[in-house]
C-alpha cells in the first residue's frame, strides 16, 4: 500500500518486469534521486529471490535497498526506520537477508500491533484492518512515504530523526 502510495506521488504505474516483481520508476522532485518501486509478485515469505534479483538487475548494492514491512512489535499507527537487525521472526525479512547475504538494509517498520486475545500472529496480519484502523490508515500509509522520500533526498539518520521525533 506504500509503495502505491509513493507511485502515485511519483506519477509511475507500475509494470510487470522480468524478476517476478511489479516496478514503478520516478523522481520525487526534478533532479531528484530515482526510486525504483518493486513489488514482489511471490508471497511475501518467499520475496528474497525477486528482491535478490532487482538488486542485481539495478546494479545495486543492499545498501541501497529499503524495505518496508509490518511489525507486530510496534503498536498500529507506529513507523520506525531501521538499518540492520536480524529477522525478528518476519518471515519475508528472513528470506531477503538470505537471498541478498547481507542484513545491512534499511527497513521501514510499520506497526500493525499484537494479535488480540490468543490470536495466531499468522491469522492475524492477514486478516483485513478494523473499522478504527482503514479511518487511520491513510495517514500512517503517507507518513511511510514520507520517510521514504527523506530517506532518498536527505539520508537514513536525518529521516529517522524527523520520524522518530515526538
């Protein structure tokens, strides 16, 4: 939902491309850095290959590589920007770092919280956002954007010292 968000912004469509991902190319603002959307076309567990594969047909390095998932450790409406770190259980990151070899990328951490109750976590990101959560949502998907584009136009600690403040 991001990264549609931030092909609208851009004025890109996204187009099937030959590493098993949807791609969308833009520039946030004329002379701008070119930000190269993808969406895996794998479930999100087995995302590492296509990812692996984007980076190579860029010819980029990991480094360059931002990734934006959910994470149950952070409460709904929460945004983090992280470079490194391990899985944390996320079966998507798990697959990425082993594709890439590396787990020195940057993460957009978009909290959707804890499952209720004994929910299983499994169940519970797949399962549509409450009533409460779709009136909020919007907000939370531009902010990621927003952290996105910082992060292009104005590097990794300056965007997380404008997302992380209060």
């Amino acid at each position: 939902m991001v990264a549609a968000v931030l092909a609208d912004r851009l004025s890109a469509n996204f187009k099937n491309h030959k590493t098993t991902s949807a791609v969308a190319e833009g520039r946030s603002f004329p002379g701008g850095p070119k930000l190269v959307l993808a969406k895996p076309s794998t479930y999100m567990n087995v995302s590492g290959g296509p990812v692996a594969a984007l980076l190579r047909f860029y010819s980029l390095e990991p480094e360059r590589l931002i990734v934006i998932h959910d994470d149950l450790d952070l409460p709904f409406d929460t945004i983090k920007i992280k470079v490194g770190g391990g899985h944390g259980g996320h079966n998507g990151l798990r697959d990425i770092i082993a594709a890439t070899g590396t787990k020195e990328f940057v993460r957009i951490r978009i909290g959707i919280g804890r499952p209720p109750g004994r929910q299983d976590a499994a169940d519970f990101v797949l399962h549509d956002f409450s009533k409460d959560e779709r009136a909020i949502l919007p907000n939370l998907l531009t902010d990621a954007a927003d952290a996105i584009e910082l992060i292009a136009d104005e590097g990794v600690t300056a965007a997380q010292q404008k997302v992380h403040s209060p």
